[in-house]
C-alpha cells in the first residue's frame, strides 16, 4: 500500500503545480484578452453627461470651465477612485492611460464615456483577477504562508507606487491576505473560523463586483467629475426617495452617525450629538467601518467596496435592536475593532440647549460659571412658518437660559459648541446677537454678489465675560457664531481648529437625476473665510481627533480659505493682551494637570500607531508590537487613575477609555481659564 500512497501524493503535487501554473498564466496574460464581455454606456448617459457639464459650468462657485486642467485633474481622482491603495493598476497601466488625460473635457461635453468606460472595465477585470486569486490561497493559508518571515507591507497609499507590471501584482496581493489573516489572529480568532470569515468577505465581494452594471459605472465616473470642482458637489441618479434623503443627509437613523464614502471604506464624519453611537462612547469622526452585523450573534458582513446606501440599509433597523460594527480605529489604524451599538431615535429634548452652574474657588474668590451646551442650531421651521409665537429654536431656548444663569448671579458663561455640527443659519445670526448690540454677523457670497446677515436688535442678554468652546468637529453654523465673536472681541475662542465647512450647497433637479452643487462661500465680517482653516482658537487645547482625517481640510480637492472685503462693524476692545495672559496660565498648570499629561500622552502613543507608513508581515513581531502598545497604554492609564486617586486596572477595556472622559478633562480645564479671564477683566476694566 505503501507505493501506492507515494503515488497518490506525487500526482497530488504534480496536479497542484499544474493548477499553479494555469492560474499564474491565466493572471499573468494580456488584461484586456480576459473581459468576457466590456460594459458600456447607456444612449441616455449620453445626454445627462452633458447636462451635468454645463450645469456645473454655469451655476458652480468656481466659474470653472472644464479644459486640459481639469481633464487632468478629472483623470487623476477617477484612478484614485478606482485604486487608492494601488493595488489594481500598474505602472504600465497607468503610462498606457496617460495618453487619455487630456481628452476627458472634450469627450465629457459631447457625452462621450467611452474612455471612462474602458478604464472601468480594465478595473473590473484586475478587480476579479485579484479577488479570484486571494480566494484560491485561502484554503491552504495555514500550510502555504510562513508567518516567520521578515517581509514587510507599506499600508500608506500616498507611500506606496505603481507596481511595474501585472506580474509584480501577485506578490502585493498575497501580502495583502497575509496582512488580513495576521490582523485576524491578532484578533483573537481561531484557524477555522479565519478560514470560512475570508472565504466569505472574498466570495462577497466578488459577487458583488460582477454586479456592477452601467449605471453604477456612469454615477462612479460623473462623482469624479463632480468632485474636481469641490468635494461637496455630487451627482444624485434616479432611486427611490428614501435612497436618495440617506445620500443627501447622509445620517443613519438608528445609531446618529454622518457617513460618507472614503473609497472602499464608509468612514465617520461626525456623530449626532446625544445620538446613540454618541452616548455609546464607541464610535468617533475617522473611524472606518468595515462591517456590520445584526443583534448579539449575527454575521458580520463586509461592507469594504459596498456603495454606501447599502451600508446605511444594514446599519438602519428598528429601535432598541443592537447592531454591531466592525471597525478600523481612528485612533489605532494598524487594528480592527467590533462595537455593539443600541439603535434609537435621536430625541429632540436632548438636541436642546442645556445649562448647568460650577462653582469654583479662584484666588480665594468664590464664582460662578454658567455653562450653556449647544449641540446643534435648530428651528421648527413648520411651526415658525405657521405663525406659531411658540416655536421651538436654538436662539429662544438659550435666551430663556441666560436669564435663569443671570438670576443664579454668575460670573462668567462657558458656550460649549464641541460636535456641533451646524444647522440653522437664521438661529446662528439670532443667537450671536444675543451677545452683540447691533450689526452684521456674517457674509455670504456668491459669483455674483455678497449678502449679509444683520442683528438688528440692540439688546444685549449676557454681557460679562464669554468664552466659546470649540472643537475639530465645530462646523457650519458654529463657525459662524464662533468667528462673529471673536472678530467683534465680545469673547474668547478656546479649544481646537473648527471643522472649515464654509461653503454653501443647492439642488439642481436634472433629467431623472439630481445634482447637488457648491453654490456661495461663508466669510467672517472681518473679512476671512471660515472654509477649510476653519476657526482658530484664541487658546488652543491637544487635539483629540486626528486632524487628517476628519475635518474640511480632509477632503481632496476642498475649496481653499481665503479672504473677501471686509464689511463695516463696531468691535470691542481688543483681547490680544488678555489672550496671552491666559494662554501662559494654561500652559504653566497644563506642565502639572494629571488630565492634560495625560491627554498629550494618549494622543502621542495613537499619533506613533497611525504615522507607520508600513507593516511588518511577521506574525510573532506584530504580536510583540502588540502587546508594547497595549502595556504602553496601560501604563498611561494607570498613571492618570492613580493621579486622581483611583485604583490602578489590570487590562484596557476600549470601553474603558472614553471620548466623554477626555471632553471632561477639557471642560475643566475651561472653567479654569473662563476664572482667569474674569479676574483679568476686573483688572483691565473690560466690558461689553
């Protein structure tokens, strides 16, 4: 028997060589002799190509004109949109493509798609060749890949280059598997279930990638278009309504999160305040979702590639149901992470505008500190347009509130407009003008002209010292208030750059379609732009969100800031002197604050993680990277409870290390510097 084992096994190599030989050969042949059958465009695609043209020509705030520039500019965010993490196209690919980079403007206004279609079909066939090889190494991975090596894998994509040829694609391809599985094992999950977890995410996607029809083509390559005039301009096709309101807000009802797409990831923009992902304390602005799962014990199914109206459909469910997320941290990208979130409904009551009152002892002076949260600017519009003297908005619930803290007698008032991720623009003009006595609050223009809101009511409600508290996810309609404050000097701006979201967007139906366009800039009365640079605090506190990937600076192709004519308005004395006075008592208790030592810590060890532009491929050097940063992170956090009085903890739970603690370490630290800058305000006489 023994012979005839030898046999059996020597035909069992041969035949895996010959099908090692057949795939390679197959993989490694001409790319265009491998589509079966090319899609191509729709003979309506051609009209609507050029209608969208023209509108963008006519009614976009750039005034641009499409020519060679911006062929170039549309050719470059196509491929990065096809393959970001070069993993598809080669250097020769992409030097045979070239000679298509300046005719894209002129077939683009005779609605011809032909290119776009070509280069998506080259990217559909090397899509399906990688998928179909990663799948054929997944049942023998444990047998076939040598996790000892010393290879390594750059994971930075703007790092990374071209590979040379289809050949050299091969080797990218199984490292990037080995990457998958050795996260994986990191992860804690056994062999088999490895095994079946990747057979499933690869078998999926394929499935879905020879779905891809002509339609998702057309709104791929016009979102390209679009998005070389700004980020925010987008083109909208025919769906049904509810599809399209979760492409326009782009906000899952359920968990109160804003996603978009970030190629083939569906990251987090921001969270809803008091939202359920945001009471969770587990999900942040930056993280990438990478799978979602339905109650305790569902599958988790991949979503990396999915379009996202797709994942919104998974995310969405019924109230008090749990939905889990698999995730890529914001603050740790080399790992992945799965969150269980309870769905609910976002209740107004706590949109609201709420106070609360510190007492302090500073100097051996008893304050006061009124603290107004304000998480986003809303009006019943319906109620208002009514005629309904008892609408609910931002402006009449924080008016009410100022005069309850008054009464209280406090000293001092604290606007927190941290997440805030905008609203109303009439409420951002009302309630600055609950600070200010009169005049203008913001400028909005357009190509043709600049309007401008006014306070026209000289009545002040709050007139002692202001601080406003901002952060990178302060946008829109905070950045407004924020900035009209600080150009008239009625208060101080503390803590992080603003999100940068000044401009202005508007709905063009078009054909079946929709197109949704940068219309008008926001700037500031003193003349400066609130895009992309956002706000800049007075008093600038650590970073908390990692600011290359949240925020309008984020964005590829963002409108850039700049300045326009400033208009005519009374400011108050200058806070120059006084900012610096604060400034330097911040940063001398910030040298001994366990909360501040700690904060800077924890944002340093997460800035070290994300900075690698490459990973090791070793499995035992990963889990010793591993396992330093998590004794490392241990070590930072036991530093703090001891600081504060509290006993030490054995293991980091994720869940341990809370967004909300962080935030409260901040605030603190306000009520710190809103006590200096009333002792200085008596000192240097200010009032307002």
């Amino acid at each position: 028997m023994k012979p005839i084992k030898n046999n059996y096994l020597m035909i069992s190599v041969l035949l895996k060589c010959f099908l090692s030989i057949f795939i390679l050969l197959s993989y490694s042949s001409h790319v265009w002799a491998n589509i079966e059958k090319p899609i191509k465009p729709k003979f309506e695609h051609a009209s609507q190509c050029i209608k969208i043209v023209r509108t963008l020509e006519r009614y976009h705030y750039l005034e641009k004109k499409l020519d060679d520039n911006m062929s170039s500019i549309i050719f470059d965010r196509y491929l990065k949109r096809l393959d970001p993490g070069k993993l598809l196209f080669t250097l020769k690919d992409i030097q045979s493509l070239k000679k298509y980079q300046f005719r894209l403007d002129d077939d683009l206004k005779r609605g011809n798609l032909n290119i776009a279609f070509k280069i998506f079909n080259l990217y559909m066939e090397r899509s399906r060749q990688r998928l179909e090889y990663i799948s054929s190494m997944i049942p023998t991975w444990e047998k076939d890949f040598d996790f000892s090596k010393n290879d390594s894998m750059i994971i930075d994509n703007d790092v990374r280059k071209w590979e040379p040829n289809s050949k050299t694609l091969f080797s990218l391809w199984k490292n990037d598997l080995k990457n998958h599985i050795i996260t994986m094992i990191l992860d804690d999950q056994e062999n088999d279930s490895i095994t079946q977890t990747l057979d499933k995410i690869y078998s999926s996607r394929l499935k879905r990638l020879l779905q891809t029809n002509s339609n998702d083509i057309f709104q791929i390559f016009m979102n390209s278009v679009t998005m070389a005039f700004d980020p925010h301009t987008q083109f909208f096709p025919p769906r049904a309504s509810e599809d399209f309101d979760i492409h326009m807000s782009l906000s899952l009802e359920g968990i109160g999160a804003v996603l978009q797409n970030e190629y083939e990831y569906t990251k987090v923009v921001r969270l809803i305040p008091k939202g359920p992902a945001d009471k969770s304390n587990l999900l942040m602005p930056g993280d990438k979702i990478i799978g979602v799962g339905q109650g305790k014990t569902g599958e988790i199914k991949d979503t990396i590639g999915q379009r996202i109206d797709d994942v919104v459909k998974l995310i969405r469910g019924p109230r008090n149901t749990l939905v889990r997320l698999k995730i890529i941290p914001a603050k740790k990208s080399n790992s992945t992470r799965t969150i269980q979130i309870k769905r609910d409904q976002v209740k107004l009551e706590e949109q609201s505008a709420k106070k609360n009152i510190i007492t302090l002892n500073h100097n051996n002076l008893p304050l006061k500190i009124g603290v107004i949260e304000i998480p986003n600017f809303y009006i019943d519009f319906n109620a208002y347009h009514r005629g309904d003297k008892d609408y609910k908005s931002t402006t009449k619930d924080v008016k009410k509130l100022l005069i309850e803290l008054k009464n209280e007698n406090i000293d001092g008032l604290i606007i927190d407009l941290r997440d805030n991720g905008g609203g109303s623009l009439k409420e951002a003009n009302e309630l600055t003008g609950l600070f200010l006595k009169s005049g203008p609050t913001v400028q909005i223009k357009t190509k043709y002209r600049i309007t401008r809101l006014y306070d026209d009511d000289p009545t002040i409600e709050y007139s002692g010292p202001l601080i406003v508290l901002i952060n990178r996810m302060s946008a829109s309609a905070s950045e407004i208030f924020a900035g009209a404050i600080k150009d008239y000097n009625r208060g101080v701006i503390v803590g992080t750059r603003s999100f940068g979201k000044g401009t202005v967007q508007e709905l063009q139906p078009l054909g079946n379609g929709k197109l949704k366009l940068t219309s008008a800039k926001f700037y500031r009365v003193s003349g400066k732009s609130t895009q992309n640079l956002g706000i800049v605090p007075d008093l600038s506190y650590p970073q908390l969100y990692k600011i290359e990937d949240t925020g309008e600076s984020s964005l590829e192709g963002a409108l850039p800031w700049d300045t326009t004519i400033k208009t005519s308005y009374k400011a108050y004395r200058s806070l120059q002197l006084m900012n610096k006075k604060l400034d330097t008592g911040y940063q001398e208790r910030s040298l001994k604050d366990p909360g501040l030592t700690y904060l800077k810590k924890r944002i340093e060890i997460a800035s070290k993680i994300n900075s690698q532009p490459s990973v090791s491929l070793n499995l035992d050097a990963r889990k010793s990277e591993k396992k330093l940063f998590e004794q490392s992170e241990l070590d930072i956090e036991n530093n703090y409870l001891r600081s504060i009085g509290k006993a030490p903890i054995e293991k980091l739970d994720p869940e341990t290390t809370k967004i909300n603690d962080f935030k409260e370490i901040l605030m603190n630290q306000t009520h710190l510097v809103l006590a200096d800058f009333i002792e200085l305000s008596h000192d240097f006489d200010f009032s307002w």
